[in-house]
C-alpha cells in the first residue's frame, strides 16, 4: 500500500531527462534573481527595462517575453534594456486574449525576472 506524502517533491530534469539525486536541496535567492523595472506597451511593442544584482552573463537570445500567454517577437537591444512585438490580428488591433496581466521575463538559464514594481 503506498501512502501519499503530504510534503511536496521537487522533480528535476536536464534536457527533458529525469535526474535522480541523493540531496536535491536548492536555495532561491531573491537578491540574485533579475527584476522587472518598467514595462510599457505601445500599440504593438513593448519596452522592458530589467536590472541585474551582477553583471549578467546573458544574452538578448537567451530572454522570452510573453503576455498573456502570447509571446512576444523579435527582441532588440540588450539585456538590460529591449523591445518586443506581439502578433497582430487581421485588422491590425493586437492578439491578445481578453484581460490583464504583466509581461513575464523568461532568462533561459535561470528562469522568470521578479516582476513586482509591474502594474498590471
């Protein structure tokens, strides 16, 4: 008989492979986690400033920007500063389902930007 444990399990992968480990402790640091500054949305295109605790090690390709749900393309600038363009619906008004929300921050190596001083 298996009985469910109420703390909950941290699943791990790399590469979409389960990894198996004796100690999966992990510490979040908060301090080291990039964050939101701005984020304006102009028709189309978004401007999103993002600060850094250290220099970071970076780069525009490894950042995804969704809305939503809705990704937003074509990323210029750089990593503390850039924009972005969501798709465009036939007559021009842009795609994005009904709604609030904030822009999410994707880094690929380190995962979501704070983004508290964001409104919605």
């Amino acid at each position: 008989m298996h009985v469910a444990s109420s703390t909950p399990s941290l699943q791990l992968s790399v590469k979409s492979i389960p990894v198996l480990c004796t100690d999966c402790s992990y510490t979040y640091n908060a301090t080291a986690t990039p964050t939101i500054t701005s984020a304006t949305r102009s028709g189309r295109t978004y401007t999103i400033a993002v600060s850094y605790s250290s220099s970071p090690v970076y780069t525009l390709s490894d950042i995804t920007v969704s809305m939503l749900g809705v990704n937003c393309l074509s990323l210029t600038g750089n990593i503390n500063i850039f924009t972005c363009s969501l798709p465009i619906n036939s007559d021009n008004s842009v795609a994005l389902p009904a709604g609030t929300g904030k822009p999410k921050v994707h880094i690929k190596q380190i995962g979501f930007a704070i983004n508290n001083a964001v409104s919605s």
